[in-house]
C-alpha cells in the first residue's frame, strides 16, 4: 500500500516537474511519517524513500532509536521548542522551521558544543490564518542576517505552508511571497547565506508548489494516509 502510494506520488511529482519544465532531481520528496508507526516508516525506506519529516521531538527519538541502523534522513518540520534542540541536533538532516532567533541561538549553542553544523530553514508565515509559527516576511531578512553570523548554522532556504483549502491554487499567493523573499534575501548579499531550498507543498498542493519553484515537498496522507490517531501537524496542533 505505502510503496504503491509512493509510486504514485513520485509519478505525480515527476509529472509536475514535465509540465513546468523543471529537473526531477530538483525537487527532493519527504515522506512526513507523524503519527505512524516505525513499521511505516520502515516499509517506505525499504520502497526507496530516504527522507522522513517528523513535527514532535518525543516521536522523532522513538522512531530513531528504533530504526537507527538504517540511513534515515530525518527532517524535523515542527514548532521546536528551544529546550528540545538538544535531542535532534546529533543526528538531524534538516530543521525546517526556525522562525526565531532566541531559537537560532540554542541551535548554534548545541551545533558549537559537538563541533557540528545544523542545517535550517527559516519557516515564515505567509497566510491570514492566526498562527503563532512562523516569521512573518518582512522580519525573515533580519532573521537571516542574524543567522549568517552564526557559524554552526547553515541557512539553506525557507520554509512556507499554504493556506488551510480544498483550492491548491489558493495556495499560489503564500508560495509566490516566499519565492520574492528568497530573492529578497539573496539581492541583499548576506555574507556566507545561498539559499538552495524552498521547502513549500504537502498533499494537497504539492503539484501547485512544485510549478511556483517547490524543492522540497513534504508529504504525509497521499503516502501514509489519513491520521487518525494525536494529531501533531503544526496547523492541526493548534485547536
Ligand atoms: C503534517 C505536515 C505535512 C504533511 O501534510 P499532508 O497534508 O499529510 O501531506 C507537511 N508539513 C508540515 C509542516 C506538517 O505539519
């Protein structure tokens, strides 16, 4: 089911690639397994996927600890709490959702303590929806500037979710803005700050992200399915 389901989608991703005449190996797939269990997990991995995006510290450790022999990717997508960096910094492939700098700094603290370099996003939050995650556009430059300084931190892009819509086109708007802010950031010349990724589209508006400039679709129900169990996305964590 979950290698069909893969399948499926990889064909999907390809063909947005076609229509909009982009490299498939621009755009990195990542499977967000929250909520499902490390047998999940395993089978995707085993089906070619990997790059797994988790939101919670606690369900990250368990699923690592018990699939730590294999080369998982793992992508942490969540809100991150500052107390809780510690726990990923060891192992993690990419932080998506740094959209502060008090969290920055403990990023660069843990990173600098195991002579590492963290790999980020900054997450910004470019819809109407009263969120508390993410920065918004016009205080994400500074942030990057910030970052820049710190040198146990590579920036690699932005982070960005569409608008809660049955419409993936109603997503266009939020995926533009980051794209305009990514230009922004890089007309600025921030010392040492190559911003590679866009990390914008899920299951429902993945093929529209992909044709706005898309490099990292995060996907959970086309692959996985529906989660039926504690919700933990960063939007449905909020009710
Ligand atoms: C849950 C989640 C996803 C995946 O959502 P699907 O709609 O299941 O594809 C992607 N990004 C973030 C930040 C999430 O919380």
């Amino acid at each position: 089911m979950i290698a069909e389901n893969l399948d499926k989608v990889r064909k999907r991703i390809a063909d947005a690639c076609i229509r909009c005449g982009r490299n498939r190996e621009d755009v990195l797939l990542v499977a967000v397994s929250k909520t499902f269990g490390v047998e999940e997990v395993r089978e995707a991995f085993g089906s070619g996927q990997p790059d797994f995006g988790e939101n919670y510290v606690q369900e990250l450790q368990t699923k690592r600890e018990r699939l730590s022999h294999v080369g998982i990717r793992w992508h942490f997508i969540g809100h991150l709490q500052s107390n809780k960096v510690k726990y990923i910094v060891p192992y993690v492939h990419l932080i998506h959702s740094v959209d502060n700098e008090h969290l920055a700094l403990e990023i660069q603290k843990q990173a600098e303590r195991r002579n590492q370099v963290v790999n980020v996003l900054i997450e910004v939050h470019t819809t109407d929806e009263a969120t508390k995650y993410g920065i918004p556009p016009p205080q994400a430059v500074n942030l990057a500037k910030k970052i820049s300084g710190l040198h146990n931190i590579r920036l690699q892009g932005l982070m960005t979710m569409g608008p809660f819509s049955d419409d993936p086109n109603d997503s266009r708007p939020s995926f533009r803005q980051i794209v305009d802010l990514k230009k922004q950031i890089e007309r600025e010349g921030i010392d040492g700050v190559t911003l590679h990724h866009l990390s914008m589209g899920m299951t429902h508006d993945f093929e529209v992200a992909i044709e706005e400039g898309s490099t990292i679709v995060r996907i959970g129900t086309a692959i996985f399915g529906k989660r039926t169990k504690g919700e933990s996305s960063q939007r449905e964590g909020m009710s």
